[in-house]
C-alpha cells in the first residue's frame, strides 16, 4: 500500500468532515462533492505511482489493469451516487449531510482499494 496516497487519504477525509461541519445550511449535493473531494488526491496519487512505470517506457505500453479497473470503478460509483442523489431530490426524500457526506466518501473507497492493494 501507498503510505503517502493513505496518508493523504486520511487528512482529505478529516479535513473534508471538519469542512462538512462547518458548512451549514447547504444543499445535500454540497456535502457528497466534499465526500468525493476527500478522497480523490489520495486516488490520484495511487493511479499515478500505478501508471508511472507505463509512461515512462518510449513505446506504447498498455495501461496496468489495475489502473483501467480502478478508472472504471470510480466512474461507475460517482455515477451511481449521483443518480442516487438526484432520485431522492426528485421524490422529496432528503438525506442528512452526514449521510450525503457518506455517500461522496464511499463512491471512491472501491477505486482506491484497487489501485492501492496489491494483490
């Protein structure tokens, strides 16, 4: 595991939930792109360590599996979140900012997982 991508993982998550708190009054929306937002430098610096040995080679190389399972992942999670989201405004269920909070930060867990593992 990417001590510097977890390490970063763990201060976006506590300063993205000392944001949330200090944020009042916001639509849900706001509160799961904070989620996401805590998230997604610690993702990004484990794609990059991930895909670092492909760009560097001077012929095309592929990119890891990895690094194309975890892109994927992420994409279909943020999708699904949102359209979550977007349901519950759309039949007036409304979700606390905790739980929309929840939502941004779990939508990226998988992707993270998979380029920070090895398996």
């Amino acid at each position: 595991m990417n001590k510097v991508s977890l390490i970063v993982g763990v201060v976006g998550v506590l300063a993205s939930a000392v944001a949330a708190i200090f944020l009042k009054d916001r639509p849900p929306r706001h509160y799961w792109l904070l989620g996401l937002a805590s998230l997604f430098p610690a993702w990004l610096i484990a794609f990059l360590t991930v895909i670092q040995p492909a760009s560097q080679s001077p012929v095309d190389v592929p990119l890891p599996p990895r690094a194309l399972f975890s892109s994927a992942v992420g994409l279909m999670a943020i999708i699904a979140t949102d359209y979550l989201l977007r349901q519950s405004e759309r039949t007036g269920r409304v979700f606390t900012p905790v739980v929309c909070w929840l939502i941004g930060w779990a939508a990226l867990i998988p992707a993270w997982l998979i380029v920070t593992v090895n398996l």
